[in-house]
C-alpha cells in the first residue's frame, strides 16, 4: 500500500510540476512580427462603421507589405494602441471619450473585440499614446490637454472597469506626445522616455524606480531624470527604442502640417536614427542624430509614428505611420533622400502603432 501511495505521489508531483499556469504567457514556437494599427477617424453618423484597428501580419515580409485585417474595436478617434503577450490582452485608447477598451489576438493575428473598458473623465482630457509595463503591471497613458499635461499611470490595468482614477498622475509643464519603456540603463534603472511635442524638441526619461517610489497620488510639475534635445528638431512625436540594437527612432512633423492644412502634401517630415542611445541619453544636452530619412523622395509629409522590427536573422527596418494614410517601410540602415522599400496606402488616418516583434519562445 506504502509502495502505491508513494508512486501515486511521485505520479501527483511530476504532473503538477509540467502543468501550465493559466496566465502564463504563451510563447510562440516562431518569430512573430505583427503591427497594430490605430486610426484617429471618427465616424459621421451612427451607421457608419470603421475598422478602427488593424493588425498588419507578419509585417516583417521582405519587398510588400501584406494586406490589413481590421476590427470595429468601438473607440472613436482611437489613439494609442498596444498588446501584451504576458496579459493576453491589447489595449486601444479612445480621445473622444477617454475609453480605455480591450481587445484580444488570435494565434493567426486577428483581432476580437471586447464589451469590457473603463474610463478617466476626470484626468484624461486628452489622452495620446498607451503603454503596458508588464514588471511593475502598469499602464501609462500620455494626456496633451494645454492645461493640465501628464503622465497618467493605472495599477492592474487588465481588471479594470467602468470609471476610474490614476494611481498616479505625474503633471508636466510640456506637451507630452510617445511613449517608449524598454530601455535599461543598468539592473536598477529602467527608464520611461516621452517625446515632448511642440517646440520643446525634447526626450524625456524617468526612472521607473524613482516613479514606484514615489507615495502622492498627484505630483505637480514632474521633473524628468534625463533629457536630451534633439537638433534641427520642429516637432517630434513618435518614438521607439531598441534594447537588442541601442537604437532610438524618432519622427518628426514638418512646418506644413496635415492639421494645419488637410490638403498639404509638403514632404517635410524626417526620421531621427540615434545610434549608441543608451550613452546619449545618459550624456544629456543636445543631440545630433546619427542619421537623418528625410527628403522628396521618401515621402514623409506628416509621419506621425514609428516602429523598428529587431530580430536577429530577419528581415529589419523601420516603420513609419504617416497621416498622409501611408504606410511606409525603410531599411534599418537607411539614410537621407531615400525611397522606402515598400509602402502601402491606408483607408483612414493612422495615429499610433505597435509593433510586437519576438522570436522563438520570447
């Protein structure tokens, strides 16, 4: 009976150890190179319906880029989007109605909506781009109301519902645009970069750290940890960061802005390429980009954001969203007056992306 009881046992301890736990992320058995896009769009009446998001997959395909598989996610003029593979769950933020509404992926890359949202009447007058920290499991939104700039953080993100407040509001004395987390400067020091809009031609980093510390709900006047000026800069707003590379990407509006005019077709935008980022942003002080896209024959009228696919032994480049309804796509190296290497014309406005790009069990 002891020798039964015993195997049982041993039987009990090996299967539990193998079974999966149920939020366990699911890794891929493959690369994944998928981009998510928002559109700023708001519809005219209540029978027009608009494939808000889409998903581009896989994006990383060498000379075209594949057709959009797009979903109603509800939002009206949708802004930042992201997915988190750990949750399971992407997250797409409404302007109009400060919404934060969930949306799911399938294995093959298409979106399913959801009823579940919640929403910030009272401190997210303007929300902008959204990003998920999946360390400390929170959600940082970008607000750009003139008045009351900040960088909104809510805790628990994935059970939220209904109305609710930041845990922490961080107020800015500028325009906040970007949002990139994936920078380390050392085991300690992880640090959350913004893109200021406007004439402030600035990044900004805070300590993630120093964030998690801090014990106010509202903190006035957040001042950044590091700052870098970006040179020859108008107006910058998306941003994107490499930890396998130690690249920043960087867009930049022209003078002659689709918003200003919706019928400008000046080809004045550029993307900023700073190598060896990790030390420049440590150094402060104003920054000469490495290289510089930028010229008639690229194409950039308003790129408005920006995304890098990194995968060793893939193909890799760098994506543009221009409100010009362009997808465009250059090398990784590119520099100057250079085509893309391929574009595609999109239905509506493009306002943020996400690129979720991993490789094999990441």
């Amino acid at each position: 009976m002891n020798r039964i009881f015993a195997l049982n046992l041993i039987i009990l301890c090996l299967w539990t150890s193998c079974k999966r736990v149920d939020d366990e992320p699911i890794y891929p058995a493959t690369p994944i190179s998928r981009l998510y896009i928002s559109f700023s769009d708001i519809a005219n009446s209540d029978t027009q319906v608009y494939q808000n998001a889409v998903v581009i997959d896989p994006a990383d395909s060498a000379g075209y880029i594949p057709a959009p598989v797009g979903a109603n996610t509800e939002p009206q003029q949708g802004m930042g989007i992201f997915y988190s593979p750990d949750l399971k769950q992407g997250f797409q933020v409404s302007r109009r109605d400060t919404s934060i509404r969930y949306f799911s992926v399938s294995d093959v890359g298409n979106i399913s909506t959801s009823t579940r949202s919640f929403k910030d009447v009272f401190y997210l007058y303007s929300p902008r781009a959204i990003r998920y920290d999946n360390k400390s499991d929170q959600l940082f939104i970008t607000n750009d109301h003139p008045d009351s700039a900040s960088l909104n953080i809510y805790y628990n993100p994935s059970r939220l519902v209904g109305q609710q407040s930041p845990r922490k509001r961080l107020k800015l004395a500028n325009l906040p645009w970007g949002i990139s987390t994936n920078m380390t400067l050392n085991t300690s020091d992880s640090l959350l970069l913004l893109s200021m809009q406007g004439n402030t031609k600035e990044i900004w980093g805070f300590a993630l750290k120093d964030i998690a510390s801090i014990q106010d709900t509202f903190i006035n006047n957040a001042k950044p940890n590091y700052t870098i000026t970006i040179a020859g800069a108008n107006d910058i707003r998306g941003i994107t960061y490499s930890p396998r590379l130690d690249i920043l990407v960087l867009s930049d509006l022209g003078p002659a802005k689709l918003t200003d005019n919706p019928s400008n077709n000046s080809v004045d935008g550029k993307i900023y390429v700073i190598e060896n980022a990790k030390q420049a942003i440590m150094a402060g002080g104003t920054i000469t980009p490495t290289r510089i896209i930028t010229g008639a024959a690229t194409g950039l009228v308003d790129p408005i954001d920006v995304a890098i696919t990194d995968l060793p032994n893939r193909n890799q480049f760098i994506y543009v969203i221009d409100r010009a309804r362009r997808l465009i796509r250059f090398a990784l190296d590119a520099n100057g007056n250079i085509e893309p290497e391929t574009s595609r014309a999109l239905s509506l406005t493009p306002e943020f992306m996400y690129l979720d790009s991993r490789g094999p069990n990441e």
